[in-house]
C-alpha cells in the first residue's frame, strides 16, 4: 500500500534537536535550535507570562471555539505591539491582524492566499534564509528563488548585490524580508539601508512580506517593528508574520500572527474575509490558551512592563555570551577574526564553519550546530562557553 511513500531525510533543525534529546553525553551542548535557554540552560517561564497564566486560569469557563480569525483582544494587541496604537493605518482600519498557529501559521496562510491572489507572483528568499520558509511556500505552491544577502567574506550584508536583484526582479514579486534578527545570519538591514529599499519596493510594485520572529532580540521591541512601521509610514500594502515563541518563551504553544496592510479599510474587509476562508481550509481556527497569555501580558498595566524588562534581560543574557565566546575564541586563535559574533545581532549567527566541521563538534565534542554553520548563542551559558570555544578552536587548528 505504502511502498511509493519514501523515507523522511529530516529536518535540518528539528530532528538535529531530536538528536541532541538523544545524545547520551552528560556535557553534550545545544545550539542548534532557535530557542532561548537561560543561564542554567533551562527554557524559562517569564514570570510575566507565568502571572498571566494565573489570571487567565483563575477567569477561565467554558473552551469554545475562537472565530478562524482568532481571538479580537489577541489580534488588537498584537496590531498595536507592531504598528503602536496610534498609527494612521491602525486608526484606519487598514490593517487585517488575525492569530495564527505560530508565525509559521501566518507564512503558510500568507503562502495560500498569496497562491491564489497574486497566482503569477514569484517569491524571492534571502540567501540563506530560514531553512523552513522555502518548504511552507513551495507546500503553498509558490515558485521561490533567492536574492543576495549574506556575504560569507565579511560576515556582513551584500546590500548592494541585494538592491540589484530587487531592481530587476519581476513586478509584483513577493520578497521575504527578516524584519530584525535575521535567521540564520544574524545581519540585518540598518535603517538607513531599509530607508533605501522602499523606493525599490515601490517601483518594481514588489510585495513585502516581513517575518518578525525575533521582536526585542536585536534592539528592542520598538526598535525592532522598525522595519513594519516604515513601511506602514510609507504607505506600502504588505504582510507580516510575528511569534511569541521567543519573546514570551511560548514555543509549544504556538502563539503568532499575520498582519495584512491594506490600502483602505474596504479592501482590508475583503481581505479578513478571504483569509478567513484559507485559515477553514488549512486548521478551521486557532487555539485558545497561548492567545489568551500574550493578550493578558501585553494589556495588563502590571504585567507588561515586567514582560518588556524580562526581553531586555534576555537580550542582554546573549550580547554578554557573544562577547564571552568572541574573547575565549580570539585568545585561543589570536590569528582568527571573531568580530561577526558581536556585529551579528538576535539568537543567531552564521560562523563560516563547514557541514563537515559541524558534524565534528556534534560527533567528538557533543557541540550541535546546523550543518549550515548556524550557531543558536541563546544555548551559551557560563558554564558552557568555554567549552564550546575549545571545540571550535579544535575544528579550525
Ligand atoms: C529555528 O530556526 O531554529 C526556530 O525557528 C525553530 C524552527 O522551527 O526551526
């Protein structure tokens, strides 16, 4: 019955994370998945997040559905977290925000209706991107290609090779855009450089398709909309996924959203209707309790400035393991330039190291990469930095 169905060769970061579970060895070290351990190594529950879950608990009747929308006080939230309360295209109704399961549900509801809205559009990634973004646009049936991006020479932007490509891409292309914290680099557009996209958006009538799922990892939770609210300002129509996943640490309960800017409030009812048909025929609508979490945390008077310090303390936890692991690295292999570990901004940073080099760390060393060089500097603790810095300095020698 089953013998056409051939064998699942994995997914380059989920089942490496599988692996690593696995691996018997006491001093083993993860950084291969994106997610943020603390210094004990341990996935935190933010105390902001864990006062909600009291509150919502405490409140909580009877589980009926949500709307295949998601629930109005999550969805309103989350718009006045991206765009601020009072922005013009909030205060327009212009704006479509529905949850999703996970900001992996808003590109795959964004996939769908992009497919039959826009069925010539062509969408282009960046090289390298989120390993996972090329497979939920193609599962949508999206042509994908790639534009410039990382420059393996300097650890930095090829931001003239990437303006080059958008210049000459088709019109109404769609252009994935990691609106901070690039996946798996690290380097991120400045904002001077995204002030000189939009005019190259706006020419080649390109349709901007922003993944925000690191918001408060670079800069800060303002700083980080940056690129969405330029492009609101500028009065662009575009999409935009966002996740809770790592700034509320709520992985498992698949807590995001997709965002759509309209050019009137007429066009975005349609919108909302048609999205709404494609979340019925992906998963009829989402989960109710992660919803609930992130809308109490970032309503609440007393419970979201203690969210926005526990992000700050997250953020700065990674900034002092990037200098850690750049100072360990450099003493050992003075010759060796380690600057990207603290250009490179958010979980991630992409090291240069072979697919060869990181089946050594995971195989003599118990150190998990992604096999593209991708190091997670979230996994970096005190304990284990050092570590990790003699299995790298080992691999290079
Ligand atoms: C990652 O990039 O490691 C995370 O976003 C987790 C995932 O689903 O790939």
């Amino acid at each position: 019955m089953f013998q056409h169905v051939e064998a699942y060769p994995g997914d380059p970061i989920l089942s490496l994370n599988e692996a690593f579970g696995k691996d018997p060895r006491p001093n083993k070290i993860n950084l291969s998945i994106g997610i943020y351990f603390d210094d004990a190594g341990k996935i935190p529950m933010l105390p902001s997040v864990r006062a909600a879950e009291l509150k919502v608990v405490a409140e909580a009747g009877a589980r009926p559905y949500l709307p295949m929308e998601g629930a109005v006080n999550f969805r309103t939230a989350v718009q006045h977290l991206l765009f601020g309360a009072e922005h013009a295209a909030v205060k327009a109704g212009r704006i479509v925000t529905l949850q999703t399961v996970g900001s992996s549900g808003g590109l795959k509801v964004g996939g769908d209706f992009i497919h039959r809205y826009f069925p010539g559009s062509v969408m282009l990634v960046s090289d390298p991107t989120w390993d996972n973004h090329r497979a939920v646009f193609e599962g949508s049936g999206i042509t994908v290609k790639t534009y410039p991006y990382y420059d393996a020479a300097t650890g930095g932007l090829r931001f003239d090779a990437m303006l080059e490509a958008l210049k000459a891409a088709e019109k109404k292309s769609v252009v994935l855009l990691h609106a901070c914290c690039h996946n798996p680099t690290g380097v991120d557009l400045t904002q001077a450089q995204w002030q000189a996209l939009v005019p190259v958006l706006k020419e080649r009538e390109l349709i901007a398709f922003l993944d925000l799922a690191y918001q408060g990892y670079g800069d800060g939770i303002e700083e980080d909309a940056y690129a969405v609210r330029l492009l609101a300002d500028e009065g662009l129509s575009f999409f935009v996924a966002n996740s809770f996943s790592k700034s509320m640490s709520l992985y498992g309960e698949r807590c995001g959203a997709l965002s759509v800017v309209c050019p009137d409030a007429a066009q975005a009812v349609n919108v909302l209707g048609q999205m709404k048909a494609t979340i019925r025929r992906n998963y009829s609508n989402p989960p109710l309790h992660g919803g609930q979490l992130v809308a109490r945390v970032l309503t609440d008077p007393e419970l979201r400035p203690m969210w926005e310090a526990e992000v700050v303390a997250m953020r700065d936890r990674i900034q002092l393991m990037r200098r850690q692991l750049h100072d360990v690295l450099s003493a050992k292999l003075p010759g060796r330039d380690f600057s990207y570990f603290l250009t490179q901004r958010g979980m991630f940073s992409y090291t240069g190291l072979t697919a060869e080099q990181c089946d050594r760390l995971k195989d003599e060393f118990g150190v998990y990469l992604v096999r593209s060089g991708r190091m997670c500097v979230a996994g970096l603790n005190t304990g284990n930095v050092e570590a990790t810095a003699k299995a790298i300095a080992a691999v290079l020698s």
